[in-house]
C-alpha cells in the first residue's frame, strides 16, 4: 500500500505564490510516476502536472509557465511550486501516484488552494 499526504494548501491573493507537497511513503517503486490533479467545486477532476520517474514533466495548459512539478526521489516527494496564481486556480489540490504496468494508481486526501481576488 501508499499513502500520500500533501500539505501547503492556503489562501492567497491573486499573484501570489504557493508551493506545494506530497509525501509518499509504503511500498514505492522507482518506476512509479507523480503528479497533481484539482478539482474545483462543480468540475472535474483534472490533470495539472505529472512527472514521471525520469524525471519528464507533463502541464495543462492553463498552468505551463506558472506552475512546476519537481520531485526527490530520495525522499519519495513531489512539489508543485505555484505561482502568479489566479482565482481560477482555487480548487482542491490533490497528489497521484501512478504505474500502469503494475497497476497502481493511489490518491492523497487532498490540500485546498484558494485564491482570492
């Protein structure tokens, strides 16, 4: 099993900055890839940033150039460093890790980001 536990989320005026971070601990593979997923209320769920465990990145569009994922595998964490953030942003902030050849796919409880106007 996996647990991750993501923290960081706050309330920010708009431009603001905010980082960020998911611990993963349990049984980890190198192999396994990361990313950040939101959910605003009344949305979906969506993709923001994803990383794999070569270190390849992945952003939605209506986050490149602000946002960036990192992680250290050493510590089996990933970020999300935020910035010039909008109220569109405001959401639920939720970390993922993935490898679809094996099958797993694990979900943290989720951190909320507000962004004020």
């Amino acid at each position: 099993q996996v647990q991750l536990v993501e923290s960081g989320g706050d309330l920010v005026q708009a431009g603001g900055s905010l980082r960020l971070s998911c611990a993963a601990s349990g049984r980890i593979f190198s192999s396994d890839a990361m990313g950040w997923y939101r959910q605003a209320p009344g949305k979906q769920r969506e993709m923001v940033a994803s990383i794999t465990s070569g270190g390849i990145t992945n952003y939605a569009d209506s986050v490149k150039v602000r946002f960036t994922i990192s992680r250290n595998s050493a510590k089996n964490t990933v970020y999300l460093q935020m910035n010039s953030l909008r109220p569109e942003d405001t959401a639920v902030y939720y970390c993922n890790l993935r490898n679809p050849a094996l099958e797993r796919d694990y979900w943290g409880q989720g951190t909320q980001v507000t962004v004020s106007s």
